[in-house]
C-alpha cells in the first residue's frame, strides 16, 4: 500500500539506507526502484528519490 502524499506537510527529508539487497525501497511520488537508498520526511514518513525529494 502506498503512503498517501501529504501537501500539509513541510518535509525534511534524511537519507536512509539498506545494508541488505533485502530491504530496498520504491520512490512514493514517481515509483521509481527499487532503491538501495531512499529519502525520507522526518515528520511524515513520506518516501521519495532524490529528484522527487527535492520537487516534493
């Protein structure tokens, strides 16, 4: 199930990271991935790529 996008929300985003090819994650906004490295809202959850993170 996705994550809805919250536009009440100001993200800040951090980079998170896998240590394992076992959990990877996919970009919420555009569904690009797999991703061995993702960027996440420190309020919201909200998970997006670079590109994404940085539009969002």
């Amino acid at each position: 199930m996705a994550v809805a996008h919250s536009a009440s929300c100001s993200h800040e985003f951090v980079m998170i990271k896998s240590d394992t090819t076992i959990v990877l994650w996919n970009c919420n906004l555009c569904h690009s991935g797999p991703h061995w490295y993702i960027w996440e809202c420190t309020k919201c959850k909200f998970k997006a790529c670079r590109p994404c993170s940085v539009k969002a």
